[in-house]
C-alpha cells in the first residue's frame, strides 16, 4: 500500500433552494448571492456597502460577499463573514447572526479548523431551532454532517445527513435539488468506510440531479468524487476519464476549488500509472491552487504526492522536505485536544437541547396544575403560614450564632479549595504541556531519524549519500537532544519547584563559552557569531547553570531564525543595580501578531527556522521561568523581517550581602 493521504473533498453544500427561501425571509435585496450564479462581482458588493442606508442591508452584503469568496479564497471569506457577524450582534440581529455563523463555519471548515467551524455551525443551529427556520437548520444538519465525516465519526455524520435529506425532500421542489448535498455527503462516508461501489452508486444519483438543475459545480464535484472511488478500485483509466470530464467542465465554470481537486487528483493516477514527472507537475499546481484557495487538506495530498514521487525518482533531499511539511501539517490538523474540544462542543449542544425540552415539559406541567395549586393554596395558607412563621422564629433564635460560626468556616475552607483548584489546574496544564511536546515535537524529528536511517540502509547509496544522510541524521540528533534537556528541565521546575543554587560568577566568561560552543555550527548556516569584548570581569549573583541555559536557548533560537549572512552579537552593560545582557540577530524577526504569544505558557508560539528547523516553543519559556526563578526579568523586541532582540537582566553581586 502507498502512503497516499486520502483526498477529502468534504465541501459544505449549501441546500441551493432551502437557502434561496432562507434569504428570502430575511429580506436580502441588495447583494443577495443566488446558488445558481453569482450575480454581482465583489466590487459591485463592496460599492453597494457605501450605498447602504441600513445596518441589516450591511450586514447582508457583508455575508454575501463572504459567500462569493467560497471556494476562491477562504481568508478573504472568514474576513467578511466576521464583519457581518460582529455588525449582527452590535444591532441584535438574530437572522443576520445566523447566516454570519454559517458562513463564518464554511470558512473555517475550508481551512482546516474544525472545532472553530463545528462552534459556528451549532451556533447557527441553535438560532434556527429557536426562530423555528427549518430551511437553515436542514442546511446547518448538513454542513455539521461533513465535518464529522472529515473527523471520521462515521455515526454522527450519518445521523445529521439523515436529517438534513430528510427536511430536503420537505420542499417543494421536483427536482429534489435539495437532496444533492447529503446524497454526495453519504457517498462521502460509504468512501471513508472503504466501500467505493456504495459511494459511486450514491455520487451518481447526485450526478443526476447535477445534470437535471444543469448546475456545473455540482457536475464537476461528483465526478471527481466518482474518480476518486475509482482511483481506490485502482481502475485509473476510468479515474482519468471523469477527472478530465470535471477539469474541463471546473474550469469554464470558473470553479477554483474543482480545479485543484481535479488536479490533485489528476497527480494520484499519473503516480500510480508510473508517470512520475506529470504526477509532479499537477502536484504543483494543486499545491499553488490549494494554498490560494486556503484548502488545507488537498496541501497535504499535495505534499505527499510531491514526496513520493521525489522519492521514486532518487531526489531524496526533496523528498525529505515535503515529508517534512506534510508531517508537520497533519500534526497539527489532528492533535488530540482538538477532537476533545469537538467533543465538548457537541455535548454543550445536546445538553442546551435537552435542557429546553425540559424547560418546555415543565412549562407545561405548571400551566396544568396552576388551577390545583390556588385552591391547595387558599386552604392551606393560614395553617402554613402559622406553623411556618413559628418554625422560622425558633430556627432562627437557635441558630443565629451557629450559622454564623459555620459562615466563617464554609468562607475559610472555600478559600482553600480555590487555592487547591488553582494548583491543580497548573498541574493540569504543565501535565497537558509536557504531553503535546512529547507527542507533537518528540514525534516529528524520530520519524525524520527514521525515515532517514532507512534510506541510509539502502545499500544502492553511493558513500557521498551515505555520508550525507548520516550528517543529517547527526543534525537533527543535536536538536532533538537540546529539545529534550530543556523539556526534562523545565518539567523538573514546574513539577517539583526546582530552586536556585545563588552564587557569586562571571558573566562574561559565560558569554565567552557559549558564543565559542555555538560558532561552528552557526558557521555552518554561515552566520557569525560573535561576542562584545568586555575589559572587566560582569560579576552577578544567581544560579550559574540556570543563566547558562538561558544564554544557550536564546543563542541557538538568535542562529536558527537567522540566514546566510547575517550577524549575532552578544553585550552584557552593568546598570545600578542589574547586569543586562542583550542578543540581538538581524534574521526573519516575529511577526506583530504574534508577539503577544511570546513567554505566554497557555499560547505558546512556534515556527519553522530560517533552515526549515523545527522549535516547539518551549525554550522562550524556560528561560523566563529561570531568569525569574534568578531574581530577573526577561523582554524583547522585534520586526519582522528586520530581527530581534532578546534581553534579561541578572542580579549584580553585592559583596555585603555573599559576606553575610
């Protein structure tokens, strides 16, 4: 078997005539967006904002333009669907809200964040189900449907499909366009669960609808879907007949998103046809198309075609880094604490749903009984009434002190549980912390090592190959080793209160030691290195080994997001009371974005080094615990694409204070 990543063509369908009543209700005049058309361009969408004279008519054009933007841009389309979104809320706009949810959720399901675009979704949903607009519920149950079919739980999916054809076949429309979605979604599931003959059965009755309503993009998605099945029958040749047939019709309908599936597509059955150099060329241009249109997963088809087809062809060096990214990319579309995140999200949802037909049974219970209740109390209240004022007055005397006492003691142990709660949930975190690197960072460079090792087995290498790979092999030994001792390191100090060991050393010898350690291998991205001469001894107080680790990690990160060319200097100045020692690079600096992520442990920021280097974010946040831990603080900053600058201080030695 190869190692092809499934394509995942799980497009959020809009139910055409469900959504056209939808817009209906709502009175979207201006700028409304038709399924079978589009009938004004953006520009025109945009002059009609100026024109308006209503906030609901803004926030209308602004979801229409969102769904103009569908398939073509998927940033561009979560930009307008927030704007609408924010304006419906500012006006208290509930419809309005409704649609600026979903298309908010097919923005985000189009770039791969799933728990976001589920919120969305249900969100929408739950609006819906209280306004009573089952046209938009129907649409919701089905794009809540292809999400969990692209999170492989096959039962929810089935579950929400079933409703959303079930309101489908509710319109009146002889056409049963509205079937269309769940039909190509159910398909969808029959695929993932490795029956193709189901899949292509239910992609053709969508065929026929396509055909009927005469709509091209729903004629070019369910053949490519059809040649998708096909491809896993290994029957190519017919694959290659329905992928051709879709790009043809995908591109004069302008439909962007098809014509990178197609392509995507169109690479699979030349790989496996052994035509490797076509396999590579539509794996560019799905790659180009996909990152434009903002489809995560068709990059990651993209990068596993592009590194198989590398590797077939002896380019192992390429290879190597498309393997790279495609691990790197779907680690980050399936870590466990999203799923848990979905998950939660669905139970919130029934829970909310469950708890209104509750409220409504009650609701119910009381307006029967209401009649009973005034009788039972006109008979009863005098003798209640009686009882009960005794009762209180006795209750009250005896224990006025009592409750006063135990007041003073539920306030005390309150205290403490939160204190206790406030402990466990940095537990908690520092737990979840240590377990994201070990099975995120840890994982990515030992199946890099892996990979590598295998190709440096093969015994059809040449020694200069061989020798290539295992320097590479030593490379990312290095690193993983660093990203070890400091993850051993920092969970010592946050799991057991590692405490500083204060003495009186020279800062600049420190300086002097890491700068010469780091130099041979910044001179191998050749980048310089170089630490500020220093006439005097910098005398500080604080732990030698925990400024070390500090001046390392700041150092190696200076280097890594450094390129050819450019400088890295180390200066240490004495203040009154502080040495402050700074390391300034002129690399690729942090976006401003960003920055407010730097130091922070609940969204600790990470990305690739100027060398592809892989980080994980934890360095950053040693060392602030250990500049602290030293009696410091630690800052920095930073442009991007000019550099940055790290600084931190450390305590100057007081000669009276070491004596005492």
């Amino acid at each position: 078997m190869f190692g092809f990543a499934t394509i995942r063509k799980l497009r959020l369908y809009t139910l055409c005539i469900i959504m056209h009543g939808i817009l209906a209700c709502f009175g979207i005049i201006i700028g409304a967006v038709h399924c079978q058309a589009q009938v004004n361009s953006i520009n025109t969408q945009i002059k009609n904002l100026d024109k308006a004279k209503h906030d609901t008519d803004r926030v209308n054009i602004y979801y229409s333009i969102s769904r103009l933007y569908w398939s073509k841009n998927a940033d561009s389309a979560l930009l307008m669907a927030q704007k609408s979104l924010e304006l419906a809320k500012r006006i208290h706009f509930e419809k309005g809200i409704a649609l600026a949810y979903l298309a908010e959720g097919v923005a985000l399901g189009y770039k791969g964040r799933w728990p976001e675009a589920l919120n969305s979704h249900l969100q929408c949903l739950r609006i819906s189900e209280k306004l009573g607009m089952e046209g938009l519920s129907g649409n919701e149950y089905n794009n809540i449907a292809g999400l969990y079919t692209s999170m492989e739980d096959y039962p929810k999916a089935l579950y929400y499909n079933q409703q959303a054809y079930n309101i489908a076949l509710k319109q009146n429309d002889p056409a049963h366009e509205g079937t269309f979605s769940p039909l190509v979604n159910i398909g969808e599931i029959f695929k993932k669960k490795g029956k193709p003959d189901s899949a292509i059965a239910y992609n053709s009755k969508a065929l026929a609808i396509a055909q009927r309503v005469k709509n091209p993009i729903y004629m070019a998605a369910t053949m490519y879907n059809i040649a998708e099945n096909y491809i896993t029958k290994k029957n190519y040749r017919l694959a290659e007949e329905y992928l051709y047939k879709a790009l043809d019709i995908a591109q004069k309908a302008g439909d962007d998103e098809d014509v990178a599936y197609c392509h995507s597509g169109l690479a699979l059955t030349s790989y496996f046809t052994g035509k490797y150099n076509s396999s590579m060329l539509y794996a560019q241009k799905a790659l180009e198309e996909s990152k434009r249109s903002g489809i995560v997963e068709l990059i990651q088809t993209a990068y596993n075609v592009l590194y198989l087809t590398h590797q077939k062809t002896g380019n192992y060096k390429q290879a190597l880094y498309y393997r790279n990214l495609e691990v790197a990319l779907n680690d980050s579309l399936k870590t466990e604490q999203r799923l848990k995140t979905i998950r939660n999200m669905q139970s919130v949802y029934e829970l909310e749903k469950k708890e209104r037909q509750i409220d409504l049974l009650n609701k119910n219970k009381i307006i029967g009984q209401k009649e009973l209740e005034k009788v039972s109390l006109k008979r009863d209240i005098l003798t209640a009434g009686t009882i009960l004022l005794l009762l209180l007055a006795f209750i009250l005397l005896r224990n006025y002190m009592q409750k006063r006492k135990l007041s003073e003691q539920l306030a005390l142990q309150n205290k403490s549980i939160s204190e206790q709660n406030l402990h466990l949930e940095e537990l908690v975190h520092v737990k979840d912390r240590l377990f994201s690197i070990i099975g995120h960072d840890l994982r990515g460079p030992i199946h890099t090592i892996s990979h590598m090792m295998d190709i440096v087995k093969e015994k059809s290498l040449s020694e200069e190959e061989s020798d290539y790979w295992i320097e590479k092999i030593d490379e990312t030994l290095i690193i993983t080793s660093s990203l070890v001792e400091n993850l051993l390191y920092w969970a010592k100090s946050q799991l057991d209160g590692i405490q500083p060991n204060p003495a009186g050393f020279d800062l600049r010898k420190l300086i002097d030691q890491n700068v010469m350690l780091l130099k041979q291998r910044a001179a191998e991205k050749k980048v310089i290195v170089t630490g500020a001469e220093m006439a005097e001894p910098v005398m500080v107080f604080g732990d030698e080994t925990m400024i070390d680790i500090v001046i390392r990690n700041l150092l190696e990160n200076a280097v890594k997001f450094s390129k050819a060319g450019d400088y890295v200097t180390v200066t240490a100045e004495k203040s009154e009371a502080f040495a402050i020692l700074k390391i300034q690079d002129n690399g690729k600096g942090i976006p401003e974005e960003a920055q407010s992520k730097i130091f922070n442990k609940y969204t600790s920021y990470t990305t690739f080094g100027t060398a592809s280097e892989k980080g994980s974010g934890l360095g950053l946040l040693l060392c602030k615990e250990l500049v602290e831990r030293n009696n410091g603080t630690i800052w920095f900053e930073s442009k991007a694409g000019i550099g940055s600058s790290f600084y931190f201080t450390v305590p100057i030695e007081n000669e009276e204070l070491v004596a005492v």
